[in-house]
C-alpha cells in the first residue's frame, strides 16, 4: 500500500504527502514514541525544506508578517537547574548572598535563647511554638529567625521523628506585623523616627535612596521568607500543625507547609491581603500546592474569613477538634502510626513529593525518582527492615520511643 501511494504523488507535492505517507506508516509500524520523533524530525526539517521549493522562508519562531512579533528567549531547557540537583535553599544562598541552610542566631538546641519561638526536644519529637501572644504571633524579625534557626537543627537531627508546631495564645498566626515593617521604614528615613509621629519632609534625594534601600530590602527579605516556608515544607520529619487558633496572611502560608493539620473548631483562616492592596505573594506557592487554584482564587481575591469546616473541605485542615486540650490525644494517635515507618523512607518521600511538584514527566525526572528508589532500597535502614522482616521481628525504629507532650502518662500525672 505504501509503494502504491507515493507512486501518485505528484512532484510538486511530493515533499508533503510522502512525508504524511511516512508519518502514518512510522505509527503503524514503530508506535507512539516513533510517532512523536518522525513529527519532530517533519516539523523541524521536511516542512521548511519543501516550503522553500515554493518560495517560502519561514523564520525560526514563524513569526513572518505579523505586526507584533514579541521577544523570543533561546533557552536551552537542559542548562535550566532542577531543583534536585541544587537544593532551593543553596540557590537561595546565591540569590541572597546569605546561607540559607545555617542558623541565623541560634545553631543548636543547646544555645535557644529566642524567646518568641519556644524549642523543645523530646525523645523522638520535637515542639516549636510561636510566642508573641501579646501580637497574636504575628510575625517580626525574631519570629521569623526562630522558624528558620529551628529548620535548621531539625534538618540536622535525624532522631526527631515529628516535629510539632503550634502558638501561644488565642491565635495561631496574625501574618505579618505590620509595626515590624513600620519600623524598617523610620530606619530608612522614609518616616519619622519617632513613632505614631507625621512623617517629616526629607530632601528628595533621600526619599529616592530610601526607596530603593527597601525596594531591595523588601525583595531580599521576600525571597529570605519564600525560602523559609519551603524550609518548613521540605523538613525531613512528619511535621504537624496544631492550630490552636486563627491564621492570616503569612500564618495562613504556615499552615499549608506541614504534613498534618489539626485545628481547634473555633479557629478561622483568611487571606485578607487585598483588603489593603496588597497580594498574598510569598505565600502563594505553598497555598496554590496545599489547596488548589480553584480555592485560591476564592480565598486570594474575596479575603473569605474560612471557618475550619471550610478550610477541612479545601485541603487545608485534615482534623479538627473541639478545644486544644484535645490535641495530645490526636498527636499520640499519629505518633503510633508513624512509629512503624521507616524515618529515612519517610524523609525522602517527602522530599520526592517536592521535587515532582509542577514538573514534566521527562527523562531527568525519572532517572531521578529511579535513583531516589536505589538509594532507599540500598539504605541500611532498609536492610534493616528486610532483616526484620525475615526474622519476624520489629524494625528499630518501632522499637524507639516517641515522648508525646501533654499525655499524662508521660508527665507523670498518671
């Protein structure tokens, strides 16, 4: 059949239906994967050969003859960084200029001295609690050095099985404060040094330098923010949130990084950025990844003030319980359940989730995942497992303990 059509082609169009002839006779014989590599090798080579026997040069981005021809990027996809590759925290470091992977103030456990977030390590797990309840845990510079110093040891401490997080007090988290940025504003002079005072009238020039000190301020510590959320999301323990109330604006963003959320019936979550004129940027990734595009253009653009019934029927919340003091039950509940994983295999799902988020099923991508399977699979904790197994006994790491706070069994109230 294939030597009966090319026998009526004719010359002029020979290029065309021959090259459609081989494309059905490459699906026919080779499938889709030859299917799609003959189209390729058409599209870039057959057409514009044979267009040029009528006259025809077409340009690279075929943009010939249109009004408007936008700027083209020659960008070789191969050269771009996957994010497995390069840790995002160590491209932060380079967009920064400062290591996003080691502690700001605090390095160990030993050496906490942040008052704002409370630290607490525990056999197995660990507590990290936001403490401005005067502010409602809004978060200012301290807050903020506190969740990335704890990131930082809890990356470090592969002994910790769980890591809580929580806050003080009626709210959970109130977003960003905004006397914090107040006060890098009368830093920079662009208002007056005296606080609640009219601002004064600085020359000009001044006002011009200010601006772009805070515009680049503002970005660093934007990105230093966006780096600290991913931080809290890419921890290698099985985090939990216990949401003791309210969360906004970045509070919000905090609750989407963890594994589990547990949240007091009386709390709401809002994103109430627009109400001001501003977006909930920084945040937006961990959100649009926790509860979908859909949601967040809801929430994002109506500042709906969710109630957790809401937040549970979005993907925010997974549990919620009638008070507080409810939540050492749910915490030992799933302290028993993760105690029969694998610490290790636990880590590094977590991190093959993060690293699959938004990416295209390539070549790369699998021989990542490939890896990622043979370094677990060769790990001695899984040699472990399979040993266990064999000899019908529990793994190690069943055998660990995980000292859950607030059970009166283990505060000796029993």
């Amino acid at each position: 059949m294939l030597a009966s059509l090319r026998s009526w082609v004719t010359k002029d169009w020979a290029p065309f239906v021959s090259g459609a002839v081989e494309l059905v006779h490459t699906m026919t014989t080779k499938g889709d994967a030859g299917y799609k590599a003959h189209t390729w090798a058409i599209l870039d080579d057959d057409e514009s050969d044979a267009l040029k026997q009528f006259g025809i040069n077409l340009s690279k981005d075929h943009s010939d003859g249109y009004s408007y021809r936008p700027q083209q990027v020659d960008r070789d996809e191969s050269e771009l960084v996957k994010i497995w590759d390069v840790p995002l925290l160590r491209q932060g470091t380079a967009l920064t200029g400062i290591d996003m992977e080691k502690a700001y103030v605090c390095s160990m456990i030993e050496n906490w001295q942040n008052e704002e977030v409370l630290f607490e390590i525990r056999e197995g797990i660990a507590y990290v609690t936001l403490n401005r309840p005067e502010a409602n845990n809004a978060m200012n510079a301290g807050l903020s050095a506190g969740v990335h110093d704890a990131c930082a040891i809890l990356r470090n401490r592969p002994d910790i099985r769980i890591a809580v997080w929580t806050g003080n007090g009626p709210m959970f988290c109130a977003g960003g404060d905004p006397k914090a940025f107040q006060a890098s504003q009368r830093m920079a002079g662009v208002i007056s040094s005296e606080e609640g005072a009219s601002p004064l009238n600085p020359p000009g020039s001044h006002v011009v330098g200010a601006g772009l000190m805070l515009a680049q301020g503002n970005l660093n510590s934007a990105i230093q923010g966006a780096l600290d959320f991913y931080a809290v999301a890419a921890l290698p323990q099985f985090t939990i949130c216990l949401m003791n109330g309210s969360a906004m604006g970045g509070g919000f963003g905090y609750v989407c990084t963890y594994d589990y959320v547990v949240a007091a019936k009386k709390a709401h979550a809002t994103l109430s950025e627009v109400k001001l004129g501003v977006i909930p940027a920084v945040i937006s990734p961990n959100v649009v990844r926790t509860i979908g595009s859909a949601n967040c253009r809801r929430l994002f653009c109506t500042a709906e003030n969710a109630n957790m019934q809401t937040a549970m029927e979005i993907g925010l919340v997974h549990r919620i319980v009638e008070h507080p003091k409810d939540f050492p039950n749910v915490v030992q509940e799933l302290a028993t359940k993760i105690q029969q994983m694998a610490p290790g295999a636990v880590a590094v799902s977590k991190k093959t989730i993060l690293d699959c988020l938004n990416q295209h099923i390539t070549d790369d991508m699998m021989k990542h995942t490939a890896s990622e399977y043979l370094k677990v699979r060769r790990s001695p904790q899984c040699e472990e497992g399979m040993e266990s197994l064999r000899n019908k006994k529990r793994p190690p790491w069943v055998q660990a303990t995980i000292e859950v706070k607030g059970l009166k069994e283990n505060e000796g109230t029993k």
